[in-house]
C-alpha cells in the first residue's frame, strides 16, 4: 500500500488532522491485519538503516533544541540504545511470533491448545522531550516487530528533534505504518483520548493519571512509564569513589533529566562527608568547564532547580556547589536557543529533612540530596516507606545486604554497583511499579504487552465432547465428578 500524503489525508471538515492520521492508520491496519515475518523484519531493517543516515542530522536538532547537549551524549544515549534495540528485535524476532503450545487440561487430552500472539492494531505513543529518539523509537520498534501500526505525539519542548524524527520516520516506514502528531498540551489531550488498541505514555506521574483518564473513555489498554524518586543506596561496603563517581554520572548525563536518573543518595552518617568530597571531584572530572555539560532543556526547568535549593536552604540543608558555570534564578535571564545560562552544576544538599520539596519531588536534574543512615535497616525503610520507584540502585560487596535490597524493597528495576544500565539491556523489560507506572516494552515481555495473546483450542473431530452435555447425571459426568470431587459424603 502505497498512498500519498494528500490521499491520506483528505482536507477534514473539522480541521482534526490527528484524528484523519489516526483513521488512515485504522485504515491500512484493516487491510493488513498480521503482517508475516518477512514484513516486520523489512520494517525494523528500514527503520535501523534509516536511523544510521540521520544520526549526526538528530544530533543536530537536539543539540539546537537543548541550547547545549553534546553530540556524543546524544548519539550514546538516544540513538544507539534505539539502534540496540531494533538489533536484539531483529534476532529474536522469529521465535516470539510462533505459536507458543500449551498442554490442554486432561479432560480435554488428545485435543491441542495453543497462544497465537496477534497484532493488537494501532499504538499511540506519547514522547517526552528528555530522549526525544529512544523514547519514540524505543515503544515504535516494538509495535512494529509486533505487527502493528503507530502514531507518536511528539513534545512541543523538542521541536527541532521532532521534524528529525518525522523525516527520518517517513524515509523509512511512510505515512501507512508510523506517523508524527506535532502540537501543544490541547493537541496531547485530543491524542491521548484517541481509541487507540493500545498506549504507551512516558512522561510525570501527574500527567500519566490524566492519560490514563482519557484512554479509560475507550478501555484502551496503556503502558505507564513514569519516572519517581530513584534511590541509590550506598553500603558500607561500598568503594566509596567509585561509587560517588558513579552516581555522579547518573546526574550529569543529559543534566539528570532522565526517569532513571538516581534521584537521592543513601549514605551512612559516618561516610557522608567523604562522599561529599569524592562525588564533587566526580563532577569536575566528567563536566569539566561545561563546553560538553547538557544544560536544562528551558528556563522554567532551570528555575525550578534553583527554587528547590532555595527551599532546602531555608529548611536548613547545607549545598555544595560543584562548578560555576550558569545562571541562577530568574536573574540569568532568558538566553534563547543558547543554552549555556541554563547550565546548571550539580548541587549535593546534605541535611536533608522531610519536608523539603527535595525529598518530597522528583528533581529531574543535576541536584543530589544525600540521606543519611545509621543502620542498614533505616536505608531500607525509608525506601520503603516513599513510592515505589522506577529503578533502584545498590552500590557495595555485601551479599547479605544485596539479597535484602532485591528482596524487600520494590522498584522498576535495579542495576547494582552502577545506575540505569538495565534499561539499556534489551533483553530485560523495562517500566515501573505502582506509581513509577505499569507495563513493559522492552524484551519479550515488550512484545508480549503490543500483542494480544489469542487463546486458540483445536478440538478434534472425534472427540466426545457430547458427554459432557445434558441431560446431567450420566455414567461420566459422575465419574469425572468422582474423580476430582470425590464420593459424597
């Protein structure tokens, strides 16, 4: 199927052009229910070789959208997880589509049972501007592999990176298999209550309830990826620089602005001021004078970091400052697409209590509060004791400690001695608990979550199933009923 733009779109009355992509959609999807193999494999090669011609043209736009984002962080972690991820697609892609054979119950033996794994139909994807790549071709690539169609509402916030996709995405799919919706909050509200066959939705917990609300109107089935309070527990086991360097780095790739970035340090009271001073020369080390630090993607979030640290040193906190490159506050102006008075260092708040809008937030950024602990148990329980998060993080050697971490906290996932590596692993599924959110795409799981798993039972033509219908009490029926109830008593 082949059409072009102007017969996918005919001029719509009511000028809903998202709701004319979103029928075309519907349309081509109809005409080809379950695409074979050898589709699916065309469709993630193209995708994959597509990605390779614009990655340093993607680079650009985020760099033009951010004001200062390197190229190398882009094409590291945006670009090649895609890349990664359509590979481990393309290698097992084959073995999710069969049929996976079940064991009929033994009333029913003789005859067989199977799993076909269908094609749900058209997935609607909304984007953050955080990874404005990963974040779409991450959830496309897995629609695609199975077997459906797919429109992606792009963030307003990252325009230049949402024209990159849309050329990248039309060379390589057209308008009949992916699409891209531009447009404002009111234009993400119109997509979102779209009867969609299934949502995936990345972005903050308070916006993710909203989508949810609106795809409840059409008991649209959704994927939740939601972000939270990411902890990063630090035993005293633990190589204490490595670990802070670590750590560290979770708050200067792409400024912290990732949903697994770790949100808060665990520490134990006798190592936070040596940790303190390991993670700030961490800092001076991997950001050096900022030229390659990505800065905060718009003024508001610049000024929130900055009214979080305001708030926590009227609480009482104390905040080492680790570079001094940016502007603070609303004094620094509005820089336009120059990014650099958007910089913001990392900031390490120690004294942290409560109520601060620091341990109360997700921060989203480069500011490290750091919480003490006296015993192992504290740790866990003020984990615990917070919403389920969307990735955990355990730095330390202890055995002991490692099986409690894994066994009594709950979180998204966990990467151990490092952060955020497991959402990279493509083997593994990624996505949240409670309300760091709900459902999966990556992996087989991934797959499985964009299908519908159709139950199929293959009755024989011999088989007796009459005995088990009316009129009741017959020689079988009471003596399968025999058999699994026992005599009455």
């Amino acid at each position: 199927m082949n059409l072009t733009e102007q017969e996918w779109l005919p001029a719509a009355r009511d000028g809903d052009e998202t709701a004319w992509r979103f029928s075309a959609l519907r349309a081509a999807f109809a005409e080809a229910p379950f695409p074979s193999y050898a589709q699916r494999r065309d469709a993630l090669r193209r995708l994959r070789a597509a990605l390779r011609k614009h990655a340093h043209d993607c680079a650009a736009a985020a760099a033009a959208d951010f004001g200062v984002r390197a190229t190398a962080e882009t094409m590291l972690v945006d670009l090649l997880p895609s890349l990664l991820h359509i590979d481990h697609l393309l290698r097992h892609l084959r073995r999710w589509m069969r049929p996976s054979r079940r064991s009929p119950e033994l009333l029913f033996s003789t005859n067989r049972a199977a799993v076909q794994y269908q094609p749900k139909g058209v997935v609607g994807i909304v984007v953050p501007w955080n990874f404005p790549f990963y974040l779409a071709l991450g959830p496309l690539a897995t629609a695609l592999a199975a077997g459906n169609r797919c429109m992606i509402k792009t963030s307003e916030y990252a325009p230049a990176s949402s024209r990159a996709l849309r050329a990248l995405l039309s060379e390589a799919l057209g308008e009949h298999l992916a699409c891209v919706v531009e447009g404002d909050a009111q234009c993400a509200k119109r997509f979102s209550a779209l009867p969609f066959d299934h949502l995936v939705f990345t972005g903050s917990p308070a916006v993710g309830r909203q989508v949810m609300r609106a795809a409840a109107e059409n008991l649209t089935p959704v994927t939740l990826e939601l972000g939270g309070k990411s902890p990063a527990i630090v035993s005293r086991s633990a190589d204490l620089p490595r670990a802070a360097r670590r750590i560290v780095h979770g708050k200067t790739v792409n400024a912290g602005q990732i949903c697994v970035a770790p949100d808060y340090a665990l520490v134990p009271h006798e190592r936070v001021e040596a940790f303190v001073a390991a993670a700030s020369q961490a800092f001076g080390a991997l950001a050096g004078d900022g030229a390659h630090y990505t800065s905060m993607i718009d003024a508001r979030g610049r000024d929130r970091m900055f009214a979080l640290i305001e708030d926590a040193r009227a609480l009482g906190a104390t905040v080492t400052v680790c570079g001094s490159y940016g502007g603070e506050g609303n004094n620094a102006g509005d820089e336009g697409n120059d990014g650099s008075a958007r910089q913001v260092p990392l900031h390490i708040i120690t004294g942290v209590r409560p109520q601060m809008r620091i341990a109360r937030e997700e921060i989203f950024g480069p500011l490290l509060p750091v919480i003490e602990y006296d015993t192992f148990d504290a740790a866990l329980a003020w984990v615990r004791n917070g919403e389920r998060p969307l990735a955990l993080y355990w730095f330390g050697t202890d055995g002991g400690e490692r099986k409690r971490v894994l066994r009594e906290t709950h979180a998204g996932g966990v990467t151990l001695n490092d952060w955020g590596w497991h959402a990279m692993n493509h083997a593994l599924p990624f996505g949240g608990t409670g309300t760091s959110g709900m459902g999966n795409y990556h992996g087989e799981e991934g797959f499985r979550e964009l299908s519908h798993a159709k139950a199929v039972f293959s009755e024989h033509r011999w088989f007796p199933i009459e005995l088990f219908h009316p009129p009741y009490g017959r020689v079988v029926q009471r003596a399968v009923l025999r058999w699994y109830f026992g005599a009455r008593p």
